[in-house]
C-alpha cells in the first residue's frame, strides 16, 4: 500500500498503527496515489458501469419514468417489514432504492431516468 500512495492506519490517520485487524487507512501527500488521482480529476473522466446482476429484473417504464397512480395506491406505504418504520423505495427506471420514513415523496437523480419518483416496494418486492 506505502508503494503506491496509501498509509496503513488503525485510526485512519497519521500516528495509527500500520498493522492490526482492524485497519483502514489514508493517503500519503503527494504520493503516487494522491498524484494519479489529481492528474484524473484534471481530465473528463466519468465511470461508467454496468451491473451484470442487478438485485431485480429491469422494469420498462413509459417517457417519465413515473409509476402510475394506481400501481403506487396498490401499495401500503406503511409495512413494517423490517419491524421498523421504515419503507423500501425503488426507482422504476434504475431500479436504485433507499429506505425512509413512510409517505416520502423521493425522485430520482439520475440524468437517465428524468425525474422518475421512486415507489414504496411491497413485501414481495414488487412496486
């Protein structure tokens, strides 16, 4: 790690202990890790990626992206799956999701999905 940049901490800061079993770490001024990823950030760099096992099917969603009334009222917003409060969301164009309180009105960030509102998800994890 020390080659290419990156100091071994217990802390994650200098002074921590370079060896342990719980470890992280941060990164050296200067070095080569800290120079490679200034010299990206100079550029137009963009990650793009794929995920070859999303955690559902891609759902095809009409110009929007929005659910429709109907498939958003079919759902109890209020389940307790987890036995708290909290609500599974799920975009119907990305299929990202997120947890909230219930009743959240949520929408999606992603250029592609234009503004999509995320859904309560079900128990069967179905929108």
């Amino acid at each position: 790690m020390e080659q290419i940049g990156l100091m071994p901490s217990n802390t994650g800061e200098p002074g921590g202990r370079r060896v342990g079993e719980q470890m992280t770490h941060y990164i050296i001024n200067d070095g080569l890790f800290d120079r490679a990823c200034a010299d990206l950030m100079t550029t137009e760099y963009t990650l793009s990626w794929f995920d070859r096992f999303p955690p559902i099917e891609p759902v095809s969603v009409e110009r929007g992206g929005c659910a429709s009334a109907g498939a958003l009222a079919a759902v109890n917003p209020t389940i307790k799956e987890n036995g708290s409060n909290r609500v599974k969301y799920r975009c119907p164009s990305c299929s990202s999701q997120v947890w909230g309180k219930p009743e959240l009105k949520l929408v999606c960030g992603e250029e592609a999905c234009g503004g999509a509102r995320y859904a309560p998800v079900g128990k069967e994890g179905t929108v």
